[in-house]
C-alpha cells in the first residue's frame, strides 16, 4: 500500500479537552467520533482524514499554520464561522496582508484563526480560473 493512497490522521495537542471540544464541534462544526483511549477527541473528516486532539500541557503548540481546510468560498466560510464566534486573524506583515480578514495569495484566498490553545489554523480558497 502507497503511502499517498493511505489515509491522514492530523495531531493537535490542546491543554483542556473541554474547552477544545466546545470549539471544534460547536464553533466550527466538526462531526465528533469519540475519545481514544489517551482521552484523545477524535473527529472524522474528508476522505477518511481523522483529526486528533491529543492532551498535552501548554506551550507545545507551534506557531506556524497546523492544518488547513479547502473551502469553496472563502468569505462565506467566515462569515458562517463568526456567526458561531470564531475569531479571525488580520495581518499586515511583508509579503502578508490581510483585508476582510482575506489574503489574496498570487490568486488563492485564505484566512486564519486559532483555536483555543493556540493552533494556527486556516481556510483556504484554490486558485480561481
């Protein structure tokens, strides 16, 4: 078996379970599985990708972009995301600037946001043609 034919498990690693089952299943809607015996959260995405949520203490997150979805339109995602409070990021940096909380890289658009613990995470819109 390929690894490019197999199946994605993405690891985050919160510091409250509660609170970052509130967040990825009642902010934004994620389909909850289930824990693992870790007393991981588990939950189910696109093509069989499974995203864990694994306990660990503070301080273990990374500060660059964990996880991105792929979304048909990127304004209407956030719109429909802070309708449940999600928070998003706005920059303006060199070579990254944000307007409506949109970057427009050469022809993709994508927004940030964090969860809780601090994991950076984005939505994305493919190159238009």
């Amino acid at each position: 078996m390929s690894l490019a034919m197999s199946a994605v498990a993405t690891m985050l690693p919160v510091t409250d379970i509660d609170r970052a089952k509130e967040f990825y299943s009642d902010r934004l809607g994620l389909p909850f599985q289930g824990t693992n015996a870790e007393g991981s959260l588990m939950y189910e995405l696109s093509g069989g990708t499974v995203l864990m949520l694994l306990p660990r203490e503070g301080g273990s997150q990374n500060p660059s972009t964990a996880l991105t979805w792929e979304v048909p339109d990127v304004a209407a995602e956030i719109t429909e995301l802070e309708g449940r409070g999600v928070v998003f990021e706005d920059y303006d940096l060199p070579g990254l600037q944000t307007e409506g909380h949109i970057a427009d890289l050469a022809g993709e658009r994508a927004a940030w946001f964090v969860d809780p613990d601090g994991n950076v995470l984005c939505i994305h819109e493919a190159h238009r043609t």
